[in-house]
C-alpha cells in the first residue's frame, strides 16, 4: 500500500486482509501476520495494527492467543466462499424487511419513504414487511421464506433484524442487502461515519473549542461497529489539527460530567448518535451550555424538538436507498462489498 498511514483506515486495513484470508490463502490454525508484519506491510503504526488484528478477531477470522500471536480462524468452505460472492440470477422484484423495537419509527420511515419514491419513478415490484417484537411469532421465518428471483432489503434496527434475517443475509443463492449495518458476507450500505466525524471535528474547531470529548458507548442500541468507527474518526480528525480527542467508554454520564466540569476551557462533546447528546443538553445548567459545543449524529427526527440547537449529521436516505437498490439490480458472480454514503452537516447551534 503506497499511501502514507495518515490516509489510511484501520476498517480498509482490515478488509484487505480479510478478503487475503478468504482466498484460501491461508489455512484454519495457519500462523497470521504479526503486528509488526502488518504495519510494515501496510504502512501504518503498529498500534493501528493491533486495531486491525482485533476487528478481524472479533468477526471470527483469525483467534488471538496471549503470548502467542494470532491464528486464521477461517474456513474457506464452499458455503464461506459463496457468501463472499453473489449467486442468484438478476432479481425481478424488492421484498423489504424491518425488524425491531424501533422499525415503526421515523427513523427506517424516511428510507421507506425514499425507496418508495425511487421504484415509483422506475416502476418495479416491490413489497414492505414490517416486524416489531410483538409481533414475532414463530411462524415469522415462515413468513419469510426465500422466493426466487427475489432481491431482499433489510432494514437494520439491531440484533433482532440479524437473528430473524439471517437465512437472507447468509443466503448464497439470494441477492441481499444490509441497510444502517455490517455483518460479514452480506452486501451492506452505510453512512460514511468517517466523513462524518472530519465535519463534525471542523465544525466545533471553527466554534473556537480547545477541548474535545467523544462519548462512546453511551448509545447501547448503536451497535460496537458504529460507536468504534464513529469514535476512530473523532479522535483521527482531532489528531490531524494537532489536538487529542479524549474518549469517555464508560458510558456513565457521572464520568462525563465529571471530564466536562473538570476545566473551564471550551468544550466539544461529540456523541455517535443525537439521543443522548440530547440527554446531555437536559441534564446541564445553562451557564455550562454557554462554553460546550455538543454534537449528535444521524439527525434522528424524534429527537428535533427538545433538541432545536444540536448540530448533527444527517443521512443522505435516498443516496443509500439508490444505492442498495442499484447493488440488488447489479448481475450475479459478483463480490460482496460494504459502500459508505457521506452525510451532511446540520448546524444548530
């Protein structure tokens, strides 16, 4: 890789890597590089090696053994091989699947309203099925049953989505694609947290802020593959104009309150998501609120009214919608991928 480590992400690292180990190249038990062989292969720090050593351990490819370095983990079965490629013939209609406490809310609304809106002006055969826990029976799998020349949409409202979609996004024989979300082996499109957090990082720099805070895993429901990416991009943006992002990973508003009224210099306190930067704007005095700049992201529309001054990121719907869309109508035999959309500053504050 010929870019300096500055311009390159631990995620790429990690994904160039993965596909390495899914060629077959190595074997189940095989020795895998060390971390001094990563960043030396791939120009990056050994400490951003270790970061790629654990995504790819934590997604089940390789196994790290204390004292004795990393394994490859993967077998490289038929089913393993064809999930990494797209089998099915080209699709003839779109059958969406929202599962999830959260699938009623505005929030997977806009992507709905998108597609549809999309497939109106491309007419296309398209069905929405709509699941909350309540209404998970165990005849739901049946309900979903894989239908040939079918392309599946589904939208991903947290481990409940995973659980009862599974049978489509692990699916070799079934064109499929992963909406707000990652899982290995499936086609997935998601909002480019990485550009994201370079706005948000130059937005609360122009406001004149010499602190800065990320609040990581405050929001449960957000998933570790978000509030880790979300977080890397803070911290890698702050870095880059010379100032050290600190991460709070506790979760605990005790210990971000405690940070944040630990100096009286001004603050930015950037949050993965807007509903508990929102939370955060409730919990402090006003004369605390004079010298932070809190940040959400996402622009979550519930979250507008108690929150009109917190500047976000909102999601480009219709460019992920087109481009799921687009992945679904594209031919067979080819390799799944993972497509970032950048979103748009919000500024409310």
């Amino acid at each position: 890789m010929a870019e300096s480590s500055k311009n390159i992400r631990y995620t790429d690292v990690a994904e160039e890597l993965r596909l390495e180990i899914i060629s077959g190249k190595f074997q189940p038990g095989d020795k895998f590089y060390s971390r001094s062989q990563i960043a030396a292969r791939c120009g990056i720090s050994e400490p951003t090696a270790v970061r790629v050593q654990n995504i790819l351990a934590k997604y089940g490819y390789i196994r790290k053994v204390v004292g004795g370095g990393c394994y490859v983990n993967f077998v490289a079965t038929p089913l393993a091989a064809a999930l990494e490629m797209q089998q099915s013939e080209k699709i003839s209609r779109i059958v969406e699947f929202r599962f999830g406490p959260g699938a009623k809310y505005e929030f997977p609304k806009r992507f709905y309203r998108e597609l549809d809106s999309i497939l109106e002006k491309n007419p296309f055969p398209y069905t929405l099925k709509i699941y909350t826990p309540a209404e998970v029976s165990n005849n739901t799998l049946s309900a979903c049953g894989v239908e040939p020349g079918t392309g599946y949409l589904v939208v991903s409202q947290g481990a409940l989505t995973m659980l009862y979609c599974g049978h489509i996004l692990f699916n070799p024989t079934v064109h499929s694609v992963l909406v707000d979300s990652v899982v290995p082996g499936s086609d997935c499109v998601i909002t480019d947290s990485f550009d994201g957090m370079e706005k948000i990082v130059d937005y609360v720099f122009s406001k004149g802020c010499g602190r800065f805070i990320f609040a990581k895993n405050f929001v449960k429901s957000l998933g570790d593959f978000y509030n880790e990416e979300r977080a890397y991009g803070a911290v890698y943006h702050c870095r880059r104009r010379g100032k050290e992002c600190i991460v709070v990973d506790s979760g605990s508003f005790g210990d971000l309150l405690k940070l944040i009224r630990s100096s009286k210099e001004k603050t930015a306190v950037i949050f993965p998501q807007d509903t508990e930067a929102v939370r955060l704007q409730q919990i402090l005095e006003p004369n605390e609120l004079k010298r932070l700049v809190i940040t959400g992201f996402d622009d979550y529309v519930e979250f507008k009214k108690p929150s009109g001054s917190l500047t976000t990121i909102t999601i480009d719907h219709r460019k992920i919608m087109e481009t799921a869309v687009s992945l679904l109508r594209e031919g067979s035999a080819r390799r799944k991928r993972i497509v970032r959309v950048p979103g748009k500053l919000i500024v409310r504050n």
